[in-house]
C-alpha cells in the first residue's frame, strides 16, 4: 500500500491545524508490492510494566472515546471516557505528582485539559495564552510545551495553561514535533514528523539533538510517550493510527507492531498517546479482539491485493 501525504500551504506565516480527512483511492498492484517488498519485519508486541496502562485520545468527530485504555497487544481500545464533539487532543503528559494526565485539545481553540485516571474524567483546566501543539512533563511536575507558531520551547503553568518565558528554538521554520515525552533516566525527546528524526531537546538552552541515526518513517509519525522500564511507544498515523513499541536509540532495528487502534471493530483515529497508571475498565476480551484483528488483517491484504492508495489529509500544513 502506497502512502501520499497532502498538504496545504499557508499565505500567512502563522501555523494552523487541520481536521484531518482521508480519502481512499485505487492505485496499482504493482505499488503495493513495491511498497510490501520495503517493509521491514517486526517483532511481537511488547507488554507494558506491571501496573500500567497505555490512554490514546481522540481525533474525530466525538462517536469515538475522547479517552481510551489500549490493549497494546491488540492496539484494541477500551472507552473511559465518551467522545465530544469537535474533539481533537495532542500530546498528553502523565504529572507524576498529582498521578493525572494532561493534554492538549485544539478542537477548538487551545485549551489545556485534565484526564484523572482514577476518577475517569476529564476536565478543562483553562485556555492557552499561547499555540502549543506538544507537552511534556518531568518527574518533579514542571511542564514545558513546544510552540507552533514560533517553534520555541517554552514552560508552561498546569494551573492556569499560562506560557512562560521562551527558553529557545527548538527547530527551524519546516520542523513539526507532533511527539515529545521525558524518559525514566530525565532525558526529553522529541520526533520531529518533517523528516522522521528523533533526538533530544534541552530544557534549559533548547535545541534539537539527533539521536545517532535513530528515526522513524517522514511525515508519519505522531505521539511520544515512555513506560517506566524506558521503552518508547509511538503512533504511525499514515494508516490511520498504529501503535508500535522500541528502544528510542534505536527505533529502526528495535520496534515491535502492537496493531491498529480500534474501537468498536472500526479504526480509531488518534496522535496522543502516554503511559499511566493503569486504572481503568477491563480490556476487550482476547477472544473477540484476536478474531477483530484476524478480519482487519485479512481486509488489509485485500485491500494490499487491489494496490489500494491511502491518501492523508494533515492537521496541520507548514
């Protein structure tokens, strides 16, 4: 299956988000084996740490779960909390000193929210007084976002979503970093979705650091988080959201597919994923799930079998 990503260019300097929308087209036979010949092999999928679990939040049109507890063996994903409107999150970070999560909703506006675990909900905290499109938080609560309108790395107050002084650039004008997350050991990464680079941003001088030669597909990643034993989890969104597992040095000749994110049998469209205490409904039944994924493996192979085009509409466009 052969992937193009569609963009669309601004008069205007100023950086905004798309709803996104997909379109399906026929392509050729040939493509798709081209594309099927490429693709490298990966493991079977991880399991998380004792005590842990992995909330995606939504981006679509509020019939699917704004919070979701995913069954990173499947990528099946359980309801916690029901779906709004005009949803559309990014970038959740889990605070481990008040044990909750919170994440960015640009659906309308940029707004700062706060998802309880325990308590299953999730609530506005305030308005951004600036554009942040990721969030990241330290072991001690000290949060910091990036700034897509002018690409700065910034801290961030989680009482009043009020941006503080800029620390500095974290990338150039056609960087987009749509994943950054601390890992156990303090370090902060970020992907950068332009050129599929992962490397490590300072907190004090900003900046962007590749690490070695570690990346991930152009234009297809989305989401950053880390469970405590430091393995990184990821989203690919250029088929609609897959989830996948690696060693963040190393992601290329380390990363496991769980699956697609799915509720319901149906695709679930997410970018934010992050990793918390795992307090929430049951899972799926294994049963169901693995016959839900068996029947979406064989559709994908039907679809692989026609060379059919996905085409992806961004959020976003620089």
């Amino acid at each position: 299956m052969l992937f193009f990503m569609l963009f669309i260019s601004l008069a205007s300097l100023e950086k905004k988000h798309m709803k996104k929308s997909i379109r399906i087209a026929l392509g050729t036979a040939v493509s798709a084996a081209l594309l099927l010949a490429s693709t490298p092999a990966f493991a079977a999928p991880r399991s998380l740490p004792a005590g842990e679990g992995l909330y995606a939040f939504g981006c679509d049109d509020g019939t699917e779960p704004a919070v979701g507890l995913v069954d990173v063996a499947t990528g099946a994903v359980t309801e916690v909390v029901p779906g709004v409107a005009d949803q559309c999150y990014s970038s959740p970070a889990y605070n481990p000193v008040d044990g909750k999560i919170y994440v960015i909703d640009f659906g309308v506006g940029y707004d700062l929210k706060v998802f309880d675990p325990q308590a299953k909900t999730l609530t506005l905290v305030d308005a951004f007084d600036c554009e942040p499109f990721t969030l990241a938080i330290d072991a001690s609560g000290n949060a910091w976002i990036w700034d897509q309108f002018d690409d700065l790395l910034k801290t961030v107050s989680l009482d009043n979503a009020m941006c503080g002084t800029p620390i500095g650039t974290v990338g150039g004008e056609s960087d987009d970093f749509y994943g950054m997350a601390f890992a156990p050991n303090g370090t902060l990464y970020a992907v950068n979705w332009q050129s599929g680079e992962i490397g490590t941003v300072s907190t004090s001088i900003a900046g962007f650091t590749q690490v070695g030669s570690s990346a991930m597909v152009a234009q297809t990643n989305a989401g950053l988080t880390f469970d405590s034993s430091g393995i990184a989890w990821v989203l690919d969104e250029a088929t609609n959201a897959e989830l996948y597992s690696a060693d963040i040095t190393d992601y290329a000749g380390t990363a496991q597919r769980s699956g697609q994110l799915t509720f319901n049998g149906a695709d679930y469209y997410s970018e934010a994923i992050v990793v918390g205490p795992a307090d929430a409904p049951k899972l799926p039944d294994t049963g169901s799930a693995s016959v839900a994924l068996g029947v979406t493996g064989l559709a994908a192979a039907g679809v692989i079998a026609l060379g059919a085009v996905m085409m992806i509409l961004r959020r976003r466009a620089s």
